[in-house]
C-alpha cells in the first residue's frame, strides 16, 4: 500500500516523524532533504530544509 503524501503548507493529520519525499516542483532533492521533521497533529508542513521549496512529505 503506498504512503499518503502530504504538501508543504498542509496540515498533519496526527503526530509522528516525517519525511521529504520529492519536491512538488519536480526538483532534484538534495543530500539534507533526507532529514525527517517530527509533527504534532495539526502543525503546518515545512518547505524542505535545505532548499526552502515546497516539498511532498510521508510518515516516516
């Protein structure tokens, strides 16, 4: 079953640690876009950390 892929700017939907995936924009990620972020429910998802683009992030 593939993981549900959430946006830059979305809300989380619970807690956890999660991951950037891709960039929505289609861009190339980098070495630090491996790093995983914990989220609480309903925090706002970050732009990836080391570009600052929007990104696609997955539970980790």
């Amino acid at each position: 079953m593939a993981q549900h892929t959430y946006r830059t700017g979305e809300k989380a939907p619970e807690g956890g640690k999660f991951k950037v995936e891709s960039l929505v924009s289609g861009g190339r990620l980098s070495n630090q876009d491996d790093t995983h972020v914990n989220m609480d429910q309903g925090d706002t998802f970050p732009p990836s950390p080391s570009s600052n683009e929007a990104a696609n992030w997955v539970k980790a």
